[in-house]
C-alpha cells in the first residue's frame, strides 16, 4: 500500500500510464493484423513490345493468394520531368489501359498500354528515353477481397531500369493433364524471353486468368 504523498502521485502516475499503454498497444496491434492486403506480385520489369500491329506497354500483375479479388481496378501513371516556359516542373500523366477495370481477379492479370500518338510515351521508345526524362512509372491496384469483403491496395513503380524492349512474358498458366485443373507457376512469374515475330500473338492485351 503506498504511503505518503509521493508514493500516492507515482502510483496514481504509473497507473495512468499502464491504461495508456495497454490501449495503445491493443489498438496497434488490432489494426495491425485485422487490417486486410493485398498479396499482390508485379513482375520485376515492364516490357515494351510490338502487338497485333501497334507498339504496347506492359506489365503484368500475380495474386498469390487462392481467393479472389472482387472489381479490380488498376491505375497507371507517368511521372516525368518537363519545361514549362523555361522551368523544369515534374508531372503527371494518366495513361489509358486497354482494360483497367476486372469483374474477378484469381491468378495473373496482363496490363496493356497501347503508345500511340496520343500517349505520353509516344517520344519514349527506350529505356534510355525514360532515363532522360527522369520518367517512372507509377502502378496502383484496388479491388475487394472476395472472403472478408474488405477493400484492398497494392501499388509498385517502375524506373527506366526496370523496362525492357521488344521481349515477351513467360507464360506462367498451365492445365494439369490429370485433373484438369489450372496451375499457376508462381516461380517463373517475372521471367521473359525474346520475341519471335509470327503472323499471329498467342498474346492477347489486357489478358487476365
């Protein structure tokens, strides 16, 4: 039993503070692990490629989880250095997707961005071309987890580095001849290999499993 003003005054202090911390920690610690997200994989490096007769950018995005996400959205946009009546200004600028919007999301999700002359990556054809402008690529995924129906993000960037030319994505989806069902090769997800031109693509853009 305290005894004494000052005993009184550090106890009641430690008391004050023992609540404190308890409902700090509790309330870190549930948003910590209640919190959903997304177990999303983007493929270390963005490929820009010629496609069913037009030049295309693309990457492509895993899920790794075996659930999936409800209303997937996807978002890409270009970060680069302008002048502007003789000031150098960083901007901006929404690219358009061939498809951004998937009713379901299960396994991998090929995001297509055709460079034509109205994109803003139409003076971009290298990597070199990003390096000089400072570009980078900005990636940002939504969608609703199909088992807890909770909202979740993801978002990945892509520098002049990570882009690579006139190559193509290995396919990661195959069918078990024994059961029929789907396999999803997780391991060679970021491998690519040269493009071989041929009349048609085994291809097809914005291409989700």
């Amino acid at each position: 039993v305290p005894s004494g003003t000052f005993a009184n005054v550090l106890v009641t202090v430690e008391a004050l503070f023992g609540l404190l911390l308890t409902a700090m920690s509790t309330g870190l610690i549930f948003a910590k692990f209640a919190t959903p997200t997304a177990q999303l994989i983007f493929s270390s490096v963005a490929l820009i490629r010629p496609l069913e007769g037009q030049r295309v950018l693309t990457f492509r995005i895993g899920n790794r989880r075996p659930n999936q996400i409800i209303e997937a959205q996807v978002r890409l946009t270009l970060l680069r250095r302008t002048v502007i009546d003789g000031e150098e200004l960083y901007r901006f600028f929404d690219l358009p997707l061939v498809r951004d919007v998937s009713p379901v999301f299960s396994m991998t999700w090929s995001v297509f961005h055709v460079i034509d002359e109205e994109s803003p990556l139409a003076e971009l054809a290298t990597a070199e071309d990003f390096a000089a402008a400072d570009a980078t690529l900005m990636v940002t995924f939504r969608g609703i987890d199909g088992s807890i129906a909770q909202a979740v993000h993801a978002r990945y960037a892509y520098e002049p580095t990570e882009l690579l030319c006139n190559r193509r994505f290995v396919d990661v989806v195959s069918t078990n001849p024994k059961n029929g069902l789907r396999v999803f090769e997780l391991a060679r997800f970021h491998e690519t290999e040269p493009l071989v031109a041929s009349p048609s693509e085994s291809a097809e853009p914005a291409g989700q499993r």
